[in-house]
C-alpha cells in the first residue's frame, strides 16, 4: 500500500477575482454573512443565495487605512503597547460589463429606472412620469408574472420591466429585496405611486410574452426579490440613471475570490460597504477608433462585531488550500 507525499506550498496563481454582492437589511442592520467553512467549496457560478454573481472584475486593489498608536510609559518613554485608533478599510476595482447592479454599485446613491413615460409627461434628468402599472395575477413566481391577458399584450419579448408595490406614503427604508431609498416624507417624492418601482431593483428581462391560456411574462432571469409579494405591479422601463448627488448611501455585503490552478481559493469578505465617491468611469483603447468603457467602484468598508470574541472587523481574508499541499 503506498500514500502519496504531501506537495510543498506553492504561490497561488489565480487568472481574475470573481465578484459576489448580497443585500443589507438595512432597517435591521442585517449584513450578508458568509461563511468559507459552510461554503466555501459551493460553485462559483452559482453562490448560495441571497449572494449575486457578478462575474469577473479587474484592477482589484484592497487598502488597510487603520491607524495605530503606542502606549508609552517610563522615563525616559518607551512604546510598551501599541493599540488601533481608528478602524477603515477601501477596496477599489472596475466592472467589466456593465448592469442595473453594477452601475447601481459604482454610482453609490440612489440608481433609478427609466420607467416608460406617458404621453406628454414633462421632461425630467432621472425620468419623466411613466405609464401606468398594471396589477399581477395569481401563480406569479420569481421568473413568471402572471397578468390578465389584455396586460400582457402590452408587453413584449426583450423589452425591461420592474415589479415592486405602489408607493402609498411609507417613509424609511423602501425598495422590495433590496433598500433602494430611504424616503424621509411623502412630500419628498410628491407621492408619486411609482417611486418605489423608479428606484426597485426587482427589475428583469422578459424572455417572452403569452395571452393564451396563461397569460403572463416569462423572465429571462429570477427577481431579485424571489416571488412576487402580494401587492407588487409592473411597469415597463427603458433601462437606468443615477446621478452625481444625493443624500442616500447604498450598503451592500461583498466577497472576492480568486481560484487558484492547484485548486486553492482566497475569499476577501467584506460584511458592509459603501461607496466613499461618485459614479466615476474609465476607458481603454481597443483597435481604434473603438474603446472600452469599464465602470470605476470604490468602496469603504463599515465593520461589524464578529460573534467568536465581540472584536470589531472590516474585512475576513479566508484561504482554502489546494488539496494535498503542505500547509
């Protein structure tokens, strides 16, 4: 009988850092948790739910902005302790594609939808008044909206939609799956019943459109927000805006990976982020005339107590090494 020897520790090579984002309960103050040790071996393009795979990313740079000090004591002084004064973190990277949620990301505040405006609505920077929403019916799932046939003619193959509830007045955090806004008055958003679809981010593709039978959308992709609540209309929508100003901050829970050749991954977990800066974009040279236009994110990372010794934290690096190597 006879074993293999273990291999000796290699550097890791990795070919691009993998991006997962998850929401935070924002009313809760509820981060997006993962733990390498439950799944960390999971398929990196299918992550555990509520994580969202957002493919690869480039120019990943991740920054340790804490300060430190020392406790002197003695005469003449000597450093005997040292101690952290402050607790920060950035992480900074460019998307290569661009999407609701990767523009949303980047652009750090409110990321709006570009709702279908109706006939003669006045021209508006973040979108004009849009047609009216229409009701779901009954047997709507996360890739399948249910409508009565004559709404559904609307609708067509390969056209974008957002589903989320009417605005009727609610203040705080708004927004179905994810907080999208945090409305401080009605007034505020003129009481508007589409704001919460303006800003949702339960918004998808339709594959097609049936008014036989079963009348409905078919999705190219799950809601984001999984089967539709009771309540939830749907508008169609152009595509999206966000701006340069703003008072709200998004927050999101992010991990990069990176999978090395031999098998091993590292995973940089950060539980809170929120973006330090504007929407911001860059560009690179393809064969001319054409370039690249890659969106620019950049986030500092908010901590969170970690339930093993109540020590505050901004970040988990986790490395699981390739299998038979030293460690």
């Amino acid at each position: 009988m006879s074993t293999s020897a273990p291999l000796a520790a290699l550097p890791p090579i990795g070919r691009r850092v993998r991006a997962w984002f998850a929401p935070v309960d924002r009313a809760q103050q509820l981060p997006t948790l993962f733990d390498p040790s439950v799944s960390g071996s999971c398929s990196l393009g299918t992550p555990p739910a509520p994580w969202i795979d957002l493919g690869f990313i480039e120019n990943f740079a991740r920054k340790s902005a804490s300060k430190y000090g020392e406790l002197l004591t003695g005469s003449p002084a000597a450093a005997q302790y040292q101690v952290r004064e402050t607790l920060d973190a950035t992480v900074s990277f460019r998307f290569k594609s661009w999407s609701k949620l990767s523009m949303a990301l980047a652009a750090g505040s409110q990321h709006m939808n570009l709702i279908v405006p109706a006939a003669g609505a006045a021209a508006n920077g973040s979108g004009s008044k849009g047609i009216p929403s229409v009701s779901l019916a009954a047997g709507s799932t996360a890739t399948f909206l249910a409508l009565a046939a004559s709404d559904a003619a609307n609708f067509s193959a390969g056209s974008l939609v957002t589903a989320d509830l009417d605005y009727a007045g609610q203040t705080g955090y708004v927004g179905s799956g994810v907080s999208a806004a945090y409305v401080q008055s009605a007034a505020a958003v003129n009481n508007d019943p589409d704001y919460i679809r303006r800003v949702s981010f339960n918004v998808a593709r339709v594959a097609s459109v049936s008014t036989g039978t079963a009348p409905g959308l078919q999705l190219a992709q799950p809601l984001l927000a999984g089967i539709p609540a009771a309540g939830i209309k749907v508008q169609p929508i152009l595509g999206f805006v966000d701006r340069e100003g703003g008072t709200f901050f998004q927050e999101w829970s992010a991990l990069f990976i990176v999978q090395g050749q031999q098998g091993e991954r590292i995973f940089w977990h950060y539980p809170r982020l929120q973006a330090p800066a504007g929407a911001a974009e860059a560009s690179a040279p393809l064969a001319a005339p054409l370039e690249r236009i890659a969106l620019s994110a950049a986030f500092r990372a908010l901590p969170v107590t970690d339930a093993n010794d109540g020590e505050q934290v901004v970040c988990f690096r986790s490395y699981l090494p390739a299998p038979g190597v030293l460690v």
